[in-house]
C-alpha cells in the first residue's frame, strides 16, 4: 500500500462544477503539499499546510490530522484547470525534507 | 527571480553514453531537491542536499548515478553509462529549509532525457 493515495485517477467535469480531489496519507507528516502538473510538465505548488485550510483564489485545499485527510477543491471549475494534480507529504526530520508523492489525480475540464 | 533553472531542456543520448543534468536553485534556497519522473512511477525523489551537503540519497537507483552541488548555486546529477530504462523527466526543485520545519518547493522546467 503507497503511503499516499490519491482519489479520483481520473476525473473529467463539465465547465462551472465544483471539483474535489482526495489525498489520504498512512505516515506522520510535517506538512502536504498540493502541486499542479500542466499538459507541458512543467510543476507548481499550489499550496502547503499544517492545518485547517487555505484559499488561494478559486481553489481550496483543507487537511484533517487525526483523520491523515486532505482534500483540494476548485470551485467554477475552468478548462484552463485542466491538469495532473499530485498530492505529497513531507516529514521533517532534523531536517531532511524528504517529498513523498500520491500517483496524482488527472482532470479534465470540458468546455 | 528567474525561478529554478535546468539545462538542458531535452536530452537524447545512445545508451552507454555519459550524461549531466545541471541546476540552478533560486538564490537564497538553502535545499536542493532532484526527482525522477517516469509513467510507471510517478514523481520520486532521487536525492536532496541541504547547505550544499547530500541529506538524503536513498533514492538514487544505482553507482551509475551521481549528484554534486559544490556551491549553493549549482548542482548537477550525472548518469555514466546511460541505459534506456533511465529515460524519464528529471526535475530540480529548491526550497529555504530549516530543521523540523517544511517549506513549499519550487520546481525547475524539467528535462527530458531519452536514452535510445
């Protein structure tokens, strides 16, 4: 069983429905990350917490501790947020900020 | 800031044939991170160095691969002799570290390395 897992694989909505994305984690963590991968590759973190929850825009993303929860959502979901969105977990240990990563959840917006 | 710099961008190299990947962390990051990307699995973090010094290199598959960051400005991983299953995306990330606290990573372009 990978340490983080991810739900949906694949999800594919119509333009303007809320989206939500899953990440379990089986590990003590520091902190997850939520990071989006565009069709060109290229990565960008979307978003770090501890705690409760962060907005950033029309995205949100909340973690629950005690139940090792996260989950990301896009409200007024648009075809420019069509992209792999990858869940990861670090555990800080004297410093080493070593990234574990969920096998991502592929979206796909339709006009 | 001009972000995390990689080069090169793509790379296409005979098997058995040296290659190396360089990085160029954001200035100020004291951490630098190389991963691995590959279809079959996933993102993977091959080795991180904190202050320049490697923290955690259990990633690294084998002795045909080796990272070096002399300075806080460049890092490079290097594969000798290259073999077709290494083909894959490999990414550079940095971030401002301090121990027992996480921070958010910036990741470079990538490079795409075909081993044919």
């Amino acid at each position: 069983k990978n340490e983080v897992e991810q739900s949906p694989q694949n999800l594919t909505a119509q333009e303007g429905e809320f989206i939500t994305i899953n990440c379990s984690y089986s590990v003590g963590i520091s902190a997850l990350h939520w990071l989006q991968q565009h069709p060109g590759g290229g990565i960008v973190s979307l978003f770090m917490l501890s705690s409760g929850k962060k907005k950033h825009g029309r995205l949100i993303a909340t973690i629950n501790i005690q139940e090792k929860h996260s989950s990301l959502h896009i409200t007024a979901s648009h075809p420019r947020d069509s992209a792999v969105y990858i869940c990861a977990v670090s555990r800080s240990n004297f410093g080493n900020e070593k990234l574990t990563f969920g096998t991502g959840t592929r979206l796909t917006i339709i006009p | 800031d001009a972000g995390v710099i990689q080069s090169p961008r793509h790379e296409v190299t005979e098997m058995g044939q040296e290659v190396t990947l360089r990085c160029k962390p954001i200035s100020g990051h004291n951490s630098l991170f190389w991963y691995r990307q590959t279809m079959m699995r996933g993102l993977e973090l091959l080795i991180y160095f904190n202050n320049n010094v490697p923290i955690d290199d259990s990633g690294m598959p084998e002795d045909r691969f080796s990272a070096k960051m002399p300075n806080a400005s460049f890092s490079t991983l290097k594969i000798q002799p290259s073999e077709p299953r290494d083909s894959a995306v490999y990414f550079c990330a940095s971030s401002f570290t301090l121990p027992t606290d996480s921070y958010e990573q910036y990741f470079g372009p990538g490079t795409r390395l075909t081993v044919t």
